[in-house]
C-alpha cells in the first residue's frame, strides 16, 4: 500500500491551526469557530533519528501533532464517511519559526516561510488504523533533554477528525499518502541546538510511537 509509505508518495501535508483551545489561548489567538488549515511542502519531513536545523535568526518552537495518514484520494467526504479515507496514523512534530509567524501574522500575510523551512515536519512511521481505535483518546507527549514541554490528549481537540477530513476535502482533494496535522495541546516552546527533542504517542497507557531527534544549527 502506498500510503505505508506517505513520506516518499504523500503530495501534500495539511496542517490544522488551533485545534486545541488552550494552545490557542497561550499565543494570545482566538479559538477558531471553524476548522482552518495551511500547507507544508514534503520536503520538510526528516524520519526519526535526523536533526532538527534552526536557521539563521530563528526562533523555532515545538509542536507535538497526531498525524492521520489518507488512504484514497477523494473530494467532498462527509464527516460520516471519513473513516473510509484512513490508511493510519503518524506521529508528527510542526516546527514553527515563531519569530517569523508573528511578523507575517500581523502583517496578515502567510506562514509558508514560517512553517515550511527543511526538518520542519519531523515525522514517526506509519501506525496502521486499527493500533489506535479510538482517536479521540490519543496521549501526546514531548521532551526537551527529558523534561516534559507537552503532555496532552486528543480528546481536547475542538474539530474532531471526520469533520477535519470532510472540512480539507470540501477544499481540495484529498489523496493516498497526504497527511493531515491535527494540532497540538499546550505547552510549545523554544528549542535551541545542542538540545534533545524527544516525543511519544499512546493510547490507554500503551506507548506505540517515540521519537527521536538532535537539534542542530543549520549550515
């Protein structure tokens, strides 16, 4: 299945903004009344074990994410249906040059730069469906050099999965290998070189995915 291998074959990431009510809150943003959604180029993935690069006069924050991996292509889903459009799930990190999104934000222009820098979607291995039955019950977790940053739950999430599903394919098409970044729970942060970012997904006390990865300056 080429979804298996959505880092090699995935045409596109699309990634949700405050879909956690109290990440929105620590940044001083609005929480959102409807789904919103900007891209990532593929080319930002690095698998687990690579380094994290912090360009030149960047702030970079962490963002731990469940990713949910798309199957087979489609447009206009119903929310009821979405279900049909899962190949599995990931486990994903969107960093963020946060320095930069404030500017652009104020000047209502977009986070391309901001989000689409090389190493900025670290990213675990495919998790088939039926490892995490029930997405709505997902412990996400991060450290930097062993002291947890982020330790949240999917049930949080303002807009569930199929209503993220249907919301993007009403949008645009939605096809096999994409991912869809679902937001992250509270408690982003600077990271800086020299340090560890490590993060962990699990399901009723069952750790199924933990990452790994240096942060580096870029050259």
């Amino acid at each position: 299945m080429a979804s298996r291998n959505f880092i090699r074959t995935g045409r596109k990431i699309v990634a949700i903004g405050r879909n956690f009510s109290e990440h929105a809150k620590e940044l001083g943003n609005a929480v959102p009344k409807a789904p919103f959604f900007f891209l990532k180029p593929t080319s930002s993935y690095i698998a687990n074990g690579q380094s994290i690069e912090i360009p030149r006069g960047c702030e970079v924050h962490h963002e731990v994410e469940l990713g949910v991996v798309i199957g087979k292509d489609g447009r206009d889903i119903k929310a009821s249906n979405a279900n049909e459009y899962i190949a599995g799930y990931t486990l994903a990190l969107d960093m963020t040059a946060r320095n930069l999104q404030e500017i652009v934000k104020k000047a209502g222009l977009p986070w391309s730069t901001a989000k689409g820098y090389d190493t900025f979607t670290p990213i675990g291995e495919f998790i088939p469906k039926e490892s995490i039955p029930d997405t709505n019950n997902v412990d996400l977790s991060l450290q930097i050099d062993g002291v947890t940053k982020q330790n949240g739950n999917t049930k949080d999430m303002i807009f569930k999965i199929p209503e993220l599903i249907e919301h993007v394919s009403s949008i645009m098409r939605l096809e096999e290998g994409d991912v869809i970044l679902t937001g992250t729970p509270k408690g982003v942060g600077r990271v800086d070189a020299g340090q560890t970012v490590t993060c962990a997904l699990g399901t009723q006390g069952k750790i199924i995915s933990q990452l790994k990865f240096p942060v580096i300056d870029r050259k």
